[in-house]
C-alpha cells in the first residue's frame, strides 16, 4: 500500500491495537517497523534528487527538527488521549489519500506555470508537517507532497523524490527516539519490518501492473471504514 499509493499505517496501526498493544505503544512500534519501507522508497527514487542539494539540506534539518518534536510530544501523549483523537487523524490521512489524483494533477498544473524559485515559507511549513509526522504519520507524504509542490516550482516527480527523502527522515528521526523509550514491541517490529521492505520491493516491481487510482478506491473504503469503527469505539 505504501509504495503503490500510500496509507499503509491505516491498516497496520489499528491492526496493532487490536492485536492488544496500548495505543501509544503501536503508534510508536509502528513507526520503528515502517522505517525500511521509507528508506527503500527514497532509495529508489533517488535520481530525482540531483541538483537539489541547495534545498534538501535545510528541509532535512526542518524535517529532523519536526519529526523529533512530534514524537516528543507522543511520547507525553496518553493512551487515552490519543486513543481519542485517533479518529480525526484516521479521517484526516482518508480524505488526503482520496483527493491525492486531484491534488497531484493541481500541484503539476502549478509547478508548469510558477516561476524558478522556491516559496520563502516553504522551510517552516515542512517542519510543522514533519510534527504531524513525527506524532501519528498517516498521509504526512501526501502533505509533503502537496507543500512541496506548492513550494518547490520544479517537476512533480522531482519534487516526490524530495518527499520521499523527507519521509523518511522524519520517520527515522522519530523511530531512532522511540527506540529509547522503552515502548517499541521488538517482536512485531521484526515481523514489520521485513514485510515493509518486502512491500517496498513488490510494490515497485507491481506499480506497471496495478490500478493505483483502482487500488487507491480499495484503501480509501478500508481507510473509512476503520474510522468510523474507532469512532463509533471512542464515542461509546
């Protein structure tokens, strides 16, 4: 799901929760497992990055900062309290999955017609989204991307290799504090990670077979469904 259209962690965070890990627990767990699916997503991309130096340095350490800060604040977050919101967040990371065809063809249309340099709050910005994704993660690409290409006036594929550098290092960087914090459940992060690596792996060799806008339906309904469970769950 990640490497085909995204939205993974709509299914493996609630699947987490439901295997009986406390929801900080999983969110945390969840993060640390991804991480070799994010670094096989950038590594395959990473064509796309030359001639970018200029601007990857500072949107990484704006990306590192803001990735670190969200899992600080995770990790002062109760269960309770992100069990709560969770449903906003589930809701959030559906609707920005469902809208990607659109909002991808308006950032192409944008990036075409914009002139050669990058938008000045286009740093901060970053961060603030990299807290986001260093608290819960789900669609935090889909709003990189999106800030990138309203940000960045080059190539949208230019501009997903960047989101994918940058993922990743807000994913790393939150895992890498997780790691230390004594809640990582080390057992399902060995079963995890494989099978995000070998998810990354599959889903590039299957992207020129597979729908993604067919596929994309397929995650978008599962994405809803599980929200209105956990909502229906937090109301009563």
């Amino acid at each position: 799901m990640n490497s085909l259209v995204g939205g993974g962690t709509l299914v493996t965070f609630p699947t987490l929760v439901a295997l009986g890990i406390p929801p900080v627990a999983a969110n945390m767990t969840n993060t640390v497992a991804l991480c070799p699916g994010y670094l096989g997503g950038a590594h395959a991309q990473r064509a796309g990055l030359v001639g970018q130096d200029h601007r990857l340095r500072s949107l990484v350490v704006a990306g590192s900062i803001g990735g670190l800060a969200g899992a600080v604040l995770l990790k002062f977050t109760s269960d309770d309290t992100l069990g709560a919101i969770v449903p906003g967040l589930l809701a959030l990371a559906t609707t920005l999955l469902a809208i990607q065809p659109r909002l991808r063809l308006r950032l192409g249309r944008h990036a075409a017609t914009s002139n050669s340099s990058d938008s000045p709050w286009l740093v901060p910005v970053v961060g603030l989204v990299a807290v986001y994704g260093g608290f819960f993660g789900a669609g935090v690409g889909v709003m990189l991307l999106a800030v990138l290409g309203l940000g960045v006036h080059q190539d949208l594929t230019r501009s997903n290799a960047l989101k994918q550098v940058l993922s990743l290092t807000v994913n790393l960087v939150a895992a890498l504090f997780f790691v230390f914090s004594g809640n990582v459940w080390w057992s399902v992060v060995a079963v995890m990670a494989g099978g995000s690596w070998l998810g990354g792996v599959a889903g590039g060799r299957l992207v020129s077979r597979v729908d993604p806008d067919r596929f994309r339906l397929v995650v978008v309904f599962v994405g809803a469904v599980i929200t209105i469970v956990y909502a229906v769950r937090v109301s009563w």
